[in-house]
C-alpha cells in the first residue's frame, strides 16, 4: 500500500465517522500533513501518527487567535473532532477561497501583533525546537551516501551548539514557527488569514523573521524594497543586523534541506532538490541559491 493509498484511507474512514463527503476529494499536501480539498468548502487535515494532542491544540489554538484579533483559518465547529484513525488525527477545517500569498509587509504586521500576544492561559503552548526531527530524517534517509550523511550530523551538531550559545532574549514570546508568505493568506476580503498552526509555540521571535530574510539574503528571492516594507511593517527590526542571524539562518536552511530529504524515498524531483540543496550548504554551489519548491 502506498503512503498516498493510506492517508485516502484514513481520510475515508473519518469521513464515514463524521459525515463528510469525500466524492471528488483533491489532495493539495503530503508533507508533514495531509491536506484534501473537499465538498462543501471543507478542507481535511491528517496528521502524523501519535500527533493527536498535537491536532488538539492546533484547534485551540486557531479558537485564541481569533478570539484575540488574529484572523486565522477556522475550524468547522459543527463536527465532533478531531478524530482518530490509525492513531492520526484527522481535522475539518473551513476553505479560504481564492487566496493569495500575503505581501512581506501584511505577513511582518501580523507577526508583530502576534509577538505582542500574552501566551494562552487556557493551555500551556510548547517550547519551539529547530531541531526537532532533524537527525532523525537525516540518519533514516536511504538517499544520501554516507559521506554526505556524516557531513549534515556534524553540521546539524555544530549548529546545535552554537544555538545553545545564542545569550537568552529579553523575553520569549508566542511565536507561528514556519512564517512563510504562503502561511498567511488575502481572500477576496483583504483580510490576511493565518493557516497552518502546527508550530505555534513559545520562542524567539527572530525564528519568524528568518525564514523571508534568508529569501532576500541567501536566495535572491526576495527585493530589496519588499524586504525593507517587511521590516518597517514589523516595526523597523531588521533580523540580518542580529548576531544570532546566520545561526538561524543556517538552521532553516538545514531543515529546507532535511526537508528535501525526507521527501525523496518517493519523489524523484526531491532526491535531485536534495543533492542539489546538500551541495549549496557545502560550499559547492555560490549564492545567490536556487532551490526549487517541492
């Protein structure tokens, strides 16, 4: 059974539990989650195995932001969830019709509003890890030889210790953890629309301000008076001027990596994305990068 046949079977099975019509279901994500568009303008997320608490809180978390001045994507509230299958939660969640990705400045002016959020006193959100996962795709992965291998643990190591030595912030704060352009989204509203919650936690704020600075730094991605409205949108804080930023930068740009590798076992495009992306942070290819979207 395919890894595609399987989450079509969880999504069937919780259909039939919650009643939801799956005839017609498209499958717009298999990456860290399931994502299915379906009838009636629902929208179906599965999780991985073992991530119900995880599926909880994405939940209530989406419930606090709103009710905190944060427009994000809503759940269907009408149906019992989330619900269990093959130990992965599935969700129901209501579909932002056409959407666009946000522009640098309407992402950096909700990242400041949300960086300005007390934590929930409802639950407790979880401390962010950048390195969650990482050794763990990178040793488990059939494509990488083992040259490259040795090399991704003992730069994921040395990019450990020297986050451990980042001196502590002022503060931490309520942070989204993948803050890309196209995980806030304008509908024909104007009103940017948060999606994707399965990484807010408590952190650095810098960690949501990297990701579009390493577009503009090590990418070419990003123009350079995109990145300045993206800075003055977040109140004139500009992550590249931080000691810490080329830790950081490194790390995300190991996670894009380890990323890449994960998803080769059943992408031949991510295997070459993969390779091509390991030689990058080697040194084999000079910035500016072009790596492609998998």
């Amino acid at each position: 059974m395919s890894p595609a046949n399987s989450i079509d079977e969880v999504l069937t099975k919780a259909a039939e539990i919650s009643g939801v019509d799956v005839r017609g279901a498209e499958l717009i994500r298999d990456g860290s989650h399931g994502v299915y568009r379906l009838a009636h303008e629902i929208v179906a997320r599965i999780g991985q195995p073992g991530s119900i608490d995880a599926a909880q809180r994405e939940l209530r978390i989406s419930q606090w932001l709103n009710d905190s001045g944060i427009p994000t994507v809503e759940s269907e509230a009408s149906r019992s969830q989330p619900i269990v299958v093959a130990d992965r939660p599935v969700t129901w969640w209501k579909l932002i019709p056409d959407h666009r990705p946000s522009t640098p400045g309407e992402l950096a002016a909700m990242l400041h509003a949300l960086h300005a959020l007390a934590p929930p006193i409802e639950f407790e959100l979880p401390t962010y890890d950048p390195f969650t996962g990482l050794k763990e795709r990178i040793t488990t992965a059939g494509m990488l030889d083992q040259d490259d291998r040795a090399w991704l643990l003992q730069h994921s190591a040395r990019l450990h210790e020297q986050y451990d030595a980042l001196p502590d912030p002022p503060s931490r704060c309520v942070i989204h953890g993948d803050a890309w352009q196209g995980n806030l989204v304008v509908p024909p509203s104007g009103i940017p629309t948060v999606l994707d919650l399965d990484q807010v936690s408590i952190g650095r704020r810098e960690w949501d301000l990297i990701q579009l600075a390493v577009d503009y730094v090590d990418f070419s991605r990003v123009p350079r008076d995109d990145y300045r409205s993206f800075v003055e949108a977040y109140g004139g804080y500009d992550v590249t001027g931080w000691p810490g930023f080329r830790v950081l930068a490194d790390i995300q740009e190991l996670r894009w990596v380890a990323f890449a590798v994960a998803q080769s076992a059943s992408n031949s495009n991510a295997a070459f994305q993969a390779k091509h992306r390991i030689a990058c942070l080697r040194g084999q290819v000079p910035p500016p990068w072009q790596w492609e979207a998998l």
